[in-house]
C-alpha cells in the first residue's frame, strides 16, 4: 500500500519530508466495528443509569440504528459517536433525571429509543408504571 501512496505524496510533499514521515492511511471502520463501540458505549450508559437510579433501563434496538445511521452519515465515523451520544441523544434524558431529582421522585424504569430520526427517553415513577413524561424528542 506504501508504494501505492507514495507517487501520490510525492506530488504534495518533497521527498525529504517523506522520508521522515511514517504514512498512515485512513481506512474507515466497518459497520461491525462500529456496532460493537456503540454496544460498549451503550453497556457502560446502561451501567451508569443503573447504579446511580436504582432503575431498570431499556434501551430499545432503534438506538443503535439511529447511532450507527448518524455517524456513517459523516466522513468522521466513530469520532462522531461521542458527539451524537453526548449531544443528542444525552441531553433530553438528563433534564427529565434532573426533574426528577429535583422533585425527590423515585424512578422505576428509564427508556430510550429513536423515533423518525429522532431519539426519545422516558422516565417512569417507581410509585405507579405510568410514563412521567412523553417522549422528549432531540431536535
């Protein structure tokens, strides 16, 4: 593959700056990679949610879906995973905990999933199994 990019390097960079680089090519992740980052990054939510609320956690299938469609839509691949976790789907789910908390309620049973392209949490009270609110919706 080195003599493959090396003509190509050479019309960019002088030959004496390549001799001193190590070329590393871009080979984007597969779609199974991919999925089993996003399944470790979803355990280690799941986990979290458990041990801090006491609560059952369901994380629907769509989830994944909807991760793995948002970042194989960008060239950035799985450095976009951090970002559609932490600044979509995350922050809908964050305020109903913090209402939560606020209010002193228990929780029984939080749910995430994704909805025409968008992702959705629910919080259920432990008192009673009726949804506390309807799904948020990530713009």
């Amino acid at each position: 593959m080195q003599e493959e990019l090396y003509p190509v390097l050479a019309d960019f960079f002088k030959p004496a700056l390549l001799a001193r680089m190590e070329v590393v090519p871009y080979l984007p992740l597969s779609k199974e990679t991919l999925a089993t980052i996003i399944a470790g990054k979803l355990a280690r939510l799941d986990n979290v949610l458990r041990s801090r609320f006491g609560a059952e956690v369901v994380i629907e299938p769509e989830v994944t879906d909807e991760i793995m469609s948002r970042v194989t839509r960008a060239e950035n691949g799985a450095r976009m995973l951090e970002s559609v976790i932490d600044g979509d789907m995350l922050p809908p789910l964050s305020l109903l905990l913090l209402q939560k908390m606020a209010a002193n309620t228990a929780i029984a049973r939080i749910r995430l999933s994704a909805v025409d392209d968008a992702f959705t949490a629910d919080v259920e009270d432990a008192q009673n199994d009726e949804p506390v609110t309807k799904d948020e919706t990530v713009l």
